[in-house]
C-alpha cells in the first residue's frame, strides 16, 4: 500500500510509549498522529479514517467511537 493512501480502520485505541496506536483485530498496529483531544477515547474500540504517512503510521482525518 504506497504512501498517501487513504484508509479506513477499526480497532482498539490504546496508549504506547507516550503516542497513540491502533490495535486491529486481525493483526497488525498503527501508530496515529492524532490531536490530544483524541486521548479521550483510549481503551474504547473506534473507526479511524485517515493518509498513510509512513509504514505503519496514519495520519488521522477522523477518528470515531464504535
């Protein structure tokens, strides 16, 4: 998946290292650049929509509770 692709993923938002991951059910983890406002959700499963900026790195367009 080349960089810039637009993606929409679910999963379990969590804290690591002092950023924000996303935890997908089937396997694998991105890691977000997401605003603070986004730490509100943590421990909750939501719906990420957003650009891949890097291997495994999204950068959030939307972020939603599921």
């Amino acid at each position: 998946m080349p960089m810039g692709t637009r993606i929409e993923v679910e999963g379990l938002l969590l804290e690591e290292n002092g950023g924000l991951v996303l935890d997908v059910r089937d396997g694998g983890t991105w890691r977000l650049e997401a605003g603070w406002r986004t730490r509100r959700l943590l421990g909750r499963r939501v719906r990420v929509t957003g650009t891949r900026d890097g291997f495994d790195l999204l950068a959030v367009q939307t972020i939603e509770p599921i």
